[in-house]
C-alpha cells in the first residue's frame, strides 16, 4: 500500500497572531511553527497502517519554502519513509491543491491522507479539490479510517452527529481526531530523520484566482464586567437589557 | 451578479445558515435561484422565496435525501450550466464545504469559504474570511467570473421581503459514480439543538468534575434554549460525545450568548468561540485567563452558581 500524508506548516495553537508590511505578511517573530495539529492526525494513522501492514510506504509532502523543512522532517522521525516538499508559498488553496494532484498524478497512492484543515487559512477544502483534480473520491472530516482489502470503513463527522460510510480505495481523506493518537518522535526516529530522503521539486505554474488584499485583527474585547456569584439575577438581566442577547 | 444558491435540507427544512445564505446572494443584486435536493416541503420553498430566492429549483428524488456529496456536487454544476450562474453561495458546513471545494477546481472558480461578512464591491469583489482559527480576518479579492462563496452562520440577515415562489422541477443526471461513497447509516443527536447553529451554547470544562455532574449544564441549556458544548479534555476523557468538543480542534461556535462554566480559557478553546458576540465566564477562580476574554464573569463555585442562575433564568420568563 503507498500512502502520501500532505502536511502544513503552521503556527503552534498557541501563538499570538500579529501581521507585518501594511498588514500583508504574518509576523513569525517569536512564533514556533508546527505540523498542522489535524495533519498530524492523518500521519499517526498513516503510520499506523504501515505498522499494520508490511510493505506499506508512507511518503509525506508539503509545498512551501525551504523554512519548512524542520517541520518535514518531524514528520519523518513520527515514521514516514520519505518526503517531497514542492519549492513554492503556499499562496492559497486551489495553487496547493493544484502542486498535489500534479505531484500525485502518475503514482498511483492508494491513500492520500490530510488534515480537515490546516489551521492558518482553515479552507477545508485542500483534499476535496485534490480529489476532483485526480478524479478520485474524497471525504472529511474523517474521524475513523479502517481498511478491508480495497474497501474503506469512515466515520465522517457531520453536525451534531456521525456518518457512516463505505468507499473503495484510492481514497483522498481529510482527518481529525479521534482517527488516531498523535505520534511523538523518539531518538531513534529522530536519528533516522536525518538521513531519510528529502526531495525537493520545483512547483508547477497556476493561474489562481484570488490574491490576498490585507489580514484584519478582530477588534479588541472591552473589560469584563464582573458580578457577585450571590448576584445571578444581576447577570441575567444585564443579558437581557445590556447585551440583548436573552 | 445572477447567484445559484445551494440549499441544505434537514428532516425537509432548509438549514439556517442556508437561509442566509440566499439572503447574502440577493444582497449581490441580481437574479437568485436555489437548489433543493431531495425530499421537502412547500413551506421550505415559500420560506427560501421569502429569504430573496427569484427561483427554486427542485429536485425531490429520494435518492438525494443523504447528503451524497459528489451526487450534490455535480447536481449543483448542472444547475450552474442551466441557469447559466458563475456564482455560487451556500453554508460553511461538513457538507457545504468540500461541495463547495469540488464545484470550485472543476469549474477553476475563486472561492472562498468561512466568509463572515456581504462583500465589499467597491474595487473588485473582496470578501472578508476568517482565518487562523478564529484569530485573524483576511480580506481577499475573488479575480475569476467563476466564484464559490461558503459562509459561515451570521454572515448575513436572513431577510423576509422576498416573493411568494414555487418549485420548478430539476432533474439532474447522476450516475453510479456520483453515489460511489456508500452512507451507511448516520447517527445524529435528534430533537437536540444543533451546536454549530445554535443562538445560546452553554459548554463545560474539567471543573465540572465529572459526567455525572452535568445535569445542571443541561438544565441551563434547556432553560435558555441552547445547546451543550466542552472543552476538548471532557470529551477526551469520555464525559461527553465527540461532537460537543469545541475549539480549535473542534467544532468552531459563533452564538449570540456563550457560557464557558468551569473551562479555563486555554487559547485553543478559545479559537473555537471568540466569533460569539457576547461571553459569560463561571470560574471559582478569579484568575483563569477565560475571564479576560469575557464580557460578564462570575467568579464562583459552579456547583453553587448553576442551581441559582437556572432558577433566574426560569424566573425572567
Ligand atoms: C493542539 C491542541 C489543540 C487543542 N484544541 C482544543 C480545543 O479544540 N478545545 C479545547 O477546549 N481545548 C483544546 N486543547 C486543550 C487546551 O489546551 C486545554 O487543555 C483545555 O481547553 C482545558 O480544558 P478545561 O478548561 O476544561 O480544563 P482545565 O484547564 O483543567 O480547567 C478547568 C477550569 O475549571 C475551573 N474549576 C474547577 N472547579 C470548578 C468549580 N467547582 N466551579 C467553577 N470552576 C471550576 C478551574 O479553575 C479551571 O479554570 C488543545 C490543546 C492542544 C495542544
Ligand atoms: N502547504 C501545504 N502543503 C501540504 N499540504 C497542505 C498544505 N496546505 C494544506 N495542506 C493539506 O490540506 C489540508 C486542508 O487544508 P486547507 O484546505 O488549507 O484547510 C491540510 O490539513 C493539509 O493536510
């Protein structure tokens, strides 16, 4: 089995968000960059599947510029065998979508697994268009992935509730938890990493049809207005008649 | 600028954020026609005329009552090719967004989706989405004839001014290949209020202490019409279901009116609910970083807060 997990390079959960240049560029000073939290969900069940089943290969992708290899060969020390990091900013989604489906043409993967959605442009929709482009069948969020031969078992999540669904592979999914635990590298994995191949290819050329204007802060919360837990009648009617949100 | 708008059924009615959704598409001033997929009601129909659908087009095969996304994607671009439309609005949702994906790379569209605002069409057509998980906005223009919008709920008002209309019958041509995905079964929390829709959410964190404790939670929620929702470690450890997770890794909410009772404020908690206009904090203590992102606090016991504020919200109605 040949799976390809597609991985982002994004902010840690935890970072402030702050914009540079007219507010045009991200300001990266200070900010730890991660493997997308929902991509790391789509490696750990790649690997898992490897685990499962000897001769699987997991090879990881991800498009963007050479400051993302850190992040790419994390994934390698979780356990993928090799790596492509297509040489472009990932300037939106149809242009990543586009170098996927190009790099994934001619190599027949049986799964390409990615997050639901990366969390800096949170398009949800990378592993859709990569499907149609490939004219392969596409899902997410998928919460639950197991294989029987060439069929597909998922789980997708849906509002408020789960829906069961059976589809043959080649498969394109979009993952979320709890499809699998989130793998930390050990010092094996780690040592591994270093030596495992790491191709760089050069991006194809899209017309994309968007083109970003200015990124916006939501304007700042006004103080808290505290009241006295003995009170609660307070509260309810300043929602009422203050916030008018009762 | 001529919309086609999708339209998302639920046990025959249209969805909410649907509903908006035609309301957004008629603010573009032009002609508006909705798609309906699979079985629904006349009231559905004269509900989405009212919102500022032209037109409504049906298509009440019960093979479509699942929410079959490539049957829907390849309905919606015929729909598209018939009506001649180049724009296409519908919900932010599991079903409306890898719809919308799918339309946008058959057609080359530009598309955006989480969209949060009526466009600004003063130079080009630039929409405002939310990005980094709630954190941030990004303003960007949609260059194509070809546009995929997917908005978030709130995005617009749903209006009620439109015209009386009637279904005209659509009948896509699907194939085996467009019902490939096998659904299986689905299993959907019924009768509750649905979390991602919902006008009031009341969520608890790990100091609610345990499953067992969650009654009064629920209490509130009934009282004041809302739905449930927690933090990530309630639904890891199994107190609550999955889809009830909210945050950055769950689902995002954008209520009128949250209350976040014995949840810290973890930023990746609040990825998922700072979109809420108004915040209310339960924390026995004073200083969990949640209170600063609230617009009312109490600090306080929620075991002895919750019993006492269910009662004034009984007693103001
Ligand atoms: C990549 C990543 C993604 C994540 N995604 C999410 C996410 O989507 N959603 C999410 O929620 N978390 C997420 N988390 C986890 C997050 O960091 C926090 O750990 C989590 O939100 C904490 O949950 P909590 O507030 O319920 O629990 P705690 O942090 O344990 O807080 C419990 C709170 O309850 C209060 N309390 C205790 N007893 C009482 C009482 N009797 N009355 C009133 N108050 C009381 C305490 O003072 C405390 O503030 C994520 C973490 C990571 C690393
Ligand atoms: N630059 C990128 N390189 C590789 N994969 C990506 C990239 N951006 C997004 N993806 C994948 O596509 C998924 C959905 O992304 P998005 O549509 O941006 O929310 C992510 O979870 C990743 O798995």
């Amino acid at each position: 089995m040949k799976i390809l997990v597609c991985i982002s390079h994004v902010p840690d959960t935890t970072s402030k968000i702050n914009f540079i240049d007219n507010n045009t560029k991200l300001d990266v000073n200070g900010v730890q960059f991660i493997i997308g939290p929902y991509d790391d969900y789509a490696l750990a069940r790649a690997i898992e599947i490897k685990e499962a089943n000897a001769g699987t290969t997991v090879t990881v992708l991800n498009v963007g510029p050479a400051d993302t290899e850190p992040t790419i060969r994390k994934a390698l020390a979780i356990g993928a065998d090799d790596a492509v990091r297509i040489n472009a900013e990932p300037s939106d989604s149809f242009f990543v979508a586009s170098q996927i489906a190009a790099y994934a043409k001619d190599k027949n993967f049986d799964l390409i697994l990615m997050g639901r959605e990366s969390i800096d442009f949170n398009g949800g929709v990378v592993h859709s268009m990569v499907g149609e482009l490939l004219g392969i069948t596409s899902l997410s969020p998928v919460m639950k992935l197991e294989l029987e031969g060439n069929k597909a078992k998922l789980a997708r999540e849906i509002e408020g509730g789960k829906e069961y669904v059976e589809a043959n592979l080649p498969l394109v999914l979009g993952c979320q938890e709890p499809i699998a635990e989130w793998k930390i590298p050990n010092m094996r994995g780690i040592m591994s990493a270093r030596t495992k191949p790491l191709q760089v290819i050069e991006a194809i050329t899209v017309n994309t049809g968007v083109s970003l204007k200015a990124f916006e802060l939501p304007p700042a919360k006004g103080a808290v207005k505290m009241i006295a837990a003995d009170n609660v009648a307070e509260l309810v009617n300043l929602l009422k008649n203050e916030a008018k949100v009762l | 600028m001529n919309t086609l708008v999708f339209i998302e059924v639920a046990e025959g009615k249209a969805k909410k954020t649907s509903l908006e959704a035609v309301s957004y598409a008629k603010a573009l001033n032009g002609q508006v026609t909705a798609l309906v997929l699979g079985t629904a009601d006349a009231q559905t129909v004269l509900q989405i005329g009212k919102a500022g659908a032209d037109k409504v087009l049906h298509a009440p095969d019960e093979k479509l009552n699942q929410g079959s996304i490539q049957a829907y994607a390849s309905s919606i671009l015929q729909a598209m090719q018939t009506e001649g439309t180049k724009t296409l609005v519908l919900a932010n949702t599991s079903l409306g967004t890898p719809i919308a994906a799918k339309v946008a790379a058959k057609l080359q569209a530009s598309i955006a989706t989480n969209v949060t605002e009526l466009p600004d069409t003063s130079a080009g057509f630039v929409v405002k989405k939310s990005i980094y998980t709630g954190k941030a906005f990004s303003k960007i223009e949609l260059k194509n004839d070809y546009k995929v919008i997917a908005i978030k709920k709130n995005a617009a008002t749903i209006e009620d001014n439109g015209t009386d209309v009637t279904a005209t019958l659509f009948s896509p041509q699907l194939t085996d290949a467009d019902f490939a995905v096998k659904i299986v079964s689905t299993e959907k929390a019924s009768g509750e209020i649905s979390l991602p829709e919902a006008n009031v959410v009341v969520s608890g964190g790990r100091g609610m202490k345990g499953p067992e404790h969650w009654q009064p939670i629920e209490e509130l929620a009934k009282a004041l019409g809302a739905a449930t929702g927690c933090s990530k470690p309630v639904s890891d450890m199994g107190w609550r279901p999955h889809h009830e997770h909210v945050g950055q890794t769950g689902v995002k909410v954008s209520p009128q009116l949250y209350f976040a009772i014995g949840i810290s404020g973890a930023i990746q908690h609040l990825a998922g609910v700072n979109s809420s206009k108004c915040i209310v904090v339960i924390n026995k203590d004073a200083e969990a970083p949640f209170f600063k992102a609230a617009d009312y606090g109490i600090v306080g016991d929620a075991f002895d807060v919750l019993p006492k504020l269910i009662d004034a919200v009984k007693a103001s109605k």
